[in-house]
C-alpha cells in the first residue's frame, strides 16, 4: 500500500493527526507482516497475514537466500526486528543465537550447558520455540531450564530450573511445550506434582505467580474414552506435562487458557490459574502422547492426538466458561461404528483453521500419513491424500509423509518430515498442489515447522537451517 501524503494535505484530505494514524498503521501492519516471535508466528495459529506471495514453485524449487549449518533440535527459529533466535544444541552446549534474518550474519550467542539424553534415541538437542518480545528473549530447553535472554544482546536476565524446583516427573521426550506471553506473565508447561502442570512466572523477573492443574484437577474424576475404568486414582508419579502450547484466546468476552496436557484439556484462567473445566483425553497406554496445540474457533475447541486412534473432539463452551457440550467425538462415533477410523489423529503438527476448515496431516506413524481437510462443525472429511511411505520405513521423499504447515496469501506453504517443500491452494473442496520440491540439504525427521517474515520462508532439519526467497 502507498500512500501520497503530499497530494493527501495539498487538497486538505488529511491533518497531522490522520497523518499519525496513517503512519501508526501502516507501521504496525508492516511489523505485524515481518515478525514471526513465537511458536506459529504473530497469531500463534500458523498463518500470517503477508501477501504478494509465491503462487507456485518455479523450477528447481525457490531461490534460496543463505543456508547454514547448525547443532540438533527440533526448536522452530523465530523472528523479530530483523533478528533471527536459533535454539539448538552442539555436543555439549544448548545455544541460543540471533543472526541477522536477511544474511544469517551473527548478531549475538549465548551457551549454556546441557546433558539431556533422550531415552528412545532421538536427537538430544531442544524441542521448544524461542519466544521473542520487545525485551526479552525466552527459551525452554530440553531439561526444563527456562531463561531469560535481553533480546537485544543475548545477556542473560533470569533463569528458573524448572525440573528440579517443582518436582517434575521425567517426560517421554524431553521438554516441548513452548512458553506462551499473557500480560505480564510468561505462562509454561511445566509439569511438577502435585498441582503444578501449569505455572505462571512474572516475565520480567521470573518470580513464580501461580501454578495450578494436576492432582486436584484428575483426581476422582472419570476418565472419559476408557470404558470400563474406575475414576481416576492419582499416585503422585504420574507424568504432567505434554507436548502442546497453550492456547489463549477470548471466549464469551473472557480471557481463557487453554492447554492440552498430558491427561487432557484444562481450561483456566490465565489470570489466576483457576481451573475453569477439564477434558480427559489421553491413549489407555503410557507410552503415548498429546502434541497438537488445541484449536479455538470462537467459543468452540479442537483437540486431537495420534497415539492408539485416540482421536479428536470439538467442545462448545458454555457462556459462564465453566463447563461445555460436547459436538462430535471419535469416541462418540466409535459407539456408533467401532470400524470407524479417527477423522484427525495429529502427532505433533498443529492444524491450519481456515472458514471453518481444518487443514493438517494426520497419523501416528509414517506408515500411517494422510494431508486431511475437515469441516469443523460436523468432523467430517472433505478429502483425503495418502501420503504414506511407500515402503515401511524407507522414508522415500516423493511424497510428505507427516508434514507441517503454514498458511499466508491463500496457500499453505508444507514441509514434509523427510525434507519434500509444498505449495497448496487452501481449497476445501480438493486437494490442489501447486507445488513440491525436494530440499537437497534436508532429509528425515523436518518436524519443525515453516516460518515467514517478510517474504522470507526459513526451514530445518536436524542439521540445516534454510532460507528462500517466496516473494511473488
């Protein structure tokens, strides 16, 4: 947009003060465009509202602006003010280092050590996003430390312990739910018994402020999907926290807090911590998951996990926010047709919310991988690509197999976890690819999903950090 402020005050269009708003707007929608400061960018939803796009690949893939080697992780970069914060880990330090995003020139670095090992064999660097803010610079590695960086220099401002300070039982995979900003509060998923799956620091010092869910929240409480079992009997061992970000959002007027943790949903008040309802929803068996944040669309959520088709559901919230009515189910239909497959069984990417419409890849597994669109209201599948490995564990990179999304100027830019880079029309109707192309530096697992600023899409594997060029 250009505006001719001359020809706007010649002809007495405009006083200083249109002129203030003029330039505020366009200079916040430039930065809103920009910056991509968190965990899904400037919404925490996965979308962005740049334009002036790609509408295709052109051939050979797009212009790669720089690429870089780096240290282990699955931590999506982030960007503000035209720094770019890296969270990964090299032998034995986690580092957390800001490059300029338009050269990958360093700016700033600050390391710390680490001994995280994780059990099942995957990488042992961090899983979390940075979160960045006009000040501060926040990262939450794979051992529980939470720290505070100044955005500015990298020099570090406070630090809490997490693992050691609230009696956090070891997760499957490490650390992995990211910090999310409320107000004055930093708000994460911490994980310590017995009430403390979700605690609440001040962002600036880091002191805690409240800390609330856990044994109070489950105890006694029926275990919805698990015919058959008791009520919940809580041990005090039991693991707390998942892999999902909360969720903020404004529900009926009211500031609401939403996290999918490791036994459900719990809705609270960011505020105070009080905890509005809960929503079990957890695989019967212990090794498993909940990674895909929940979806809020207006008073309505979405949660889904992969592990033992456990499911789906879509939650309409009462207006007094304490309770809700319960649209569709996977246990619900199972009732009904036990043959029935999950209609979303999300691992660990978070699905793209468009007029109604859930886009996203679904299954546990490889083996198992399908690029869905789902209408919201009803559950029902729109259609369906059979992105499965070809051949049990080959992890053959002509097609996406599990994959990540990001949506901007009416496409969905996808990363495959085996390193295969996509360009979807958002089209609910039909799959319509405008696009693929195999990065030849990325190969299996890309877990962490795509970013934009400024036209600019970055990417990584466990070992790269890419940039291009998708400006149309």
């Amino acid at each position: 947009m250009r505006v001719n402020l001359r020809m706007f005050l010649r002809k007495g269009r405009c006083s200083i003060a249109g002129l203030i708003i003029i330039a505020v707007t366009l200079g916040s929608a430039k930065a809103v465009a920009a910056d991509w400061p968190q965990l899904l960018g400037p919404r925490a939803d996965g979308t962005s509202s740049e334009t002036g796009l790609l509408s295709a690949w052109p051939s050979g893939g797009p212009k790669v602006i720089w690429k870089k080697q780096i240290g282990t992780g699955y931590s999506a970069p982030s960007i503000r003010d035209g720094h770019l914060v890296l969270f990964h880990r090299i032998a034995n330090e986690q580092i957390v280092e800001a490059l300029d995003a338009k050269t990958a020139k360093p700016v700033w670095r600050h390391a710390s050590p680490t001994h995280y090992r994780d059990p099942f064999g995957y990488n042992n660097g961090p899983r979390c996003t940075p979160l960045l803010t006009e000040k501060h610079c926040y990262t939450f590695g794979a051992e529980g430390v939470l720290l505070c960086l100044n955005v500015k220099t990298g020099k570090p401002v406070w630090q809490r312990k997490t693992a050691e300070e609230f009696q956090v039982t070891e997760a499957f995979f490490g650390v992995g739910a990211s910090p999310v900003i409320e107000g004055d509060l930093l708000i994460v998923m911490v994980g310590g018994q017995p009430n403390s799956t979700i605690v609440a620091f001040d962002k600036d010092t880091g002191k805690t402020v409240w800390q609330s869910a856990g044994r109070d929240t489950w105890q006694s409480k029926p275990a919805i999907g698990w015919p058959g079992e008791p009520l919940v009997r809580w041990q005090g061992t039991e693991k707390l926290a998942s892999y999902a970000t909360p969720t903020l959002a404004t529900i009926h007027g009211k500031r609401t807090l939403l996290s999918l943790t490791r036994q459900g949903l719990v809705s609270m008040d960011p505020k105070t911590g009080n905890v509005n309802f809960s929503r079990w929803f957890r695989a019967r068996v212990n090794e498993s998951v909940n990674a895909a944040n929940p979806i809020v669309s207006g008073n309505q959520v979405f949660c889904s996990a992969a592990y033992y088709s456990v499911g789906s559901f879509l939650l309409d919230i009462a207006e007094d926010g304490k309770s809700f009515n319960e649209i569709w189910s996977t246990n619900k239909r199972r009732k009904v047709n036990r043959r029935l497959e999950p209609v979303l069984g999300i691992h660990w990417t978070t699905p793209i919310l468009h007029d109604g419409h859930l886009y996203a890849f679904s299954g546990r597994d490889e083996p198992d991988a399908h690029f869905r669109c789902v209408e919201l209201e009803s559950g029902r599948i729109k259609w369906s690509r059979d992105e499965r490995w070809q051949k049990r564990g080959s992890k053959q990179p002509n097609v996406y197999g599990r994959g990540s999304a990001v949506m901007a100027d009416g496409r969905l830019f996808v990363l495959g976890e085996g390193g295969l880079l996509g360009l979807f029309a958002v089209n609910a109707e039909k799959p319509v690819e405008l696009g693929r192309h195999q990065v030849p530096e990325l190969r299996y697992p890309c877990w962490a999903a795509p970013i934009l600023s400024d036209k600019r899409m970055v990417i990584r594997s466990e070992d790269y950090l890419i940039c291009f060029d998708v400006a149309k």
